[in-house]
C-alpha cells in the first residue's frame, strides 16, 4: 500500500538515534518479559553465518530451513529462484520469517557475487567432494556462506566450482546423504555452536543490532506504523 510504502521509505533514512528513540517508544506498548525475549535473541544473533539456498522446489524444505536458521541465530538467507521461487509455507514457517532476513538473486552468479562482496567464504554442501566435516571446517579463518543446492542434484557447477571449501556430513549407514533440511539443521548448528566458542567477531555490529531491533519492535507491536505515524509524521 502507499502507506507502507511512505513507511519503509521512512524508515531507510533514520539514523540510529531515531531509531533508538523509537525502539524506547514501541517497547513502551509491550509486556517487559516481551522486550527482554527480543533482546535476548538479539543477542545470540549473526552474520558471521549465512545460507544461500539453489532453487528450492519444495516449499517444505524452504520452511524448514527459514525455521533452522531463525533458532539457531542465522539472520540472512541467501535465495536463488532462477527455476522456482522460494516460497516457505506459512503454517510450516509460523512467522519465523519476519525475525530473519531473506535476499533473493535471480541467478546463482549474482547471489555468489553479491556474498563475495560482502566477504563471505563460499562453502558448498555436499557429499562428493571430502574436504572437511563439521568438526574439522576451520569456522576462524573469517565468516562464510552455506550452500545447499537443489533437492534432486544437490549445489550447481557454478558454485562447486566457486566454492572455497566443501562440506560433509559424513554417514555410516547405507544412505550417502540425508535431505537437504535435515543437513542444514546438522550443520547450521554445530557450526553455529563452535563459531560462539571459537570467533571472537561473530555478533551483529551497533547498527546492525539497533536497525533489527527497531524492525523487530515494529513486528511486535499492534498497529506499531500507525502508532509511529501518529506520533513522528506530522
């Protein structure tokens, strides 16, 4: 709508102090218990992890995975619909979605480029190449991007020729790989797990951290934009 539209426009050009302003604001119409869970996870939020995601056919596993990354701190997924949408289904996903952020990218180049600018390494999930476990990848040597490909052929040739490191989660039964919710919840989170034992760097930086909040504030809040224009667009 034209008003959110003014809304959002709104929002991109306040500084971190107005932000804080209205953080103090919207926190104002919560429970207390309800300010101190958003920090809290806050708190435990990273950039320092992301996931890029290659044409995810089924809606199931594109919910699964926004799920995976919301509980164990992941805010930014990386999505390449060149061949299907990303679309998580809502009663999978339940409202997980509005707490991280999600970039889509037209074409597997474009989503690796813009990861690469960025400073990400690209590590592609997948069981054929042995390169390193989720024991012994080296999560110190700066952040890094987790690719998972398509549910029938697994990453492109693009990103295993681009990738920085590959991936596995080694088997010992029948089976050579799980599907692909299933790793992501492997790895995202023992990666996650050893990435707050052994980086010192992997918190949202200020601005980061008070620009999410105030989006979080506003998701949280009933009628949070009308309040807020009531009260700062005169």
């Amino acid at each position: 709508s034209k008003f959110l539209m003014k809304m959002t426009n709104t929002e991109n050009r306040l500084s971190l102090d107005e932000c804080r302003e209205r953080i103090e604001y919207l926190s104002s119409f919560m429970l207390e218990g309800r300010f101190d869970t958003l920090c809290r996870a806050l708190d435990m939020r990273t950039e320092y992890i992301s996931v890029l995601t290659e044409n995810m056919f089924h809606a199931q596993n594109a919910s699964a995975i926004v799920r995976h990354c919301e509980a164990f701190g992941v805010q930014n997924i990386h999505t390449v619909e060149e061949l299907c949408p990303f679309s998580p289904t809502l009663n999978i996903v339940l409202g997980t979605d509005k707490w991280i952020d999600i970039h889509r990218h037209a074409t597997t180049p474009e989503a690796l480029a813009a990861l690469r600018k960025e400073g990400y390494r690209i590590i592609a999930t997948t069981p054929h190449h042995k390169s390193c476990t989720p024991e012994t990848f080296d999560v110190t040597k700066g952040k890094f991007a987790l690719v998972f490909g398509t549910e029938k052929t697994g990453v492109s040739a693009e990103v295993l020729a681009e990738a920085d490191d590959y991936l596995q989660i080694p088997m010992c039964g029948m089976v050579d790989s799980l599907n692909v919710s299933a790793s992501a919840a492997i790895l995202i989170y023992m990666l996650s797990e050893r990435m707050r034992r052994e980086c010192g760097d992997w918190h949202l930086d200020e601005e980061r951290r008070v620009r999410t909040l105030y989006d979080w504030c506003r998701f949280s809040v009933k009628d949070a934009e009308a309040l807020l224009l009531r009260k700062y667009e005169k």
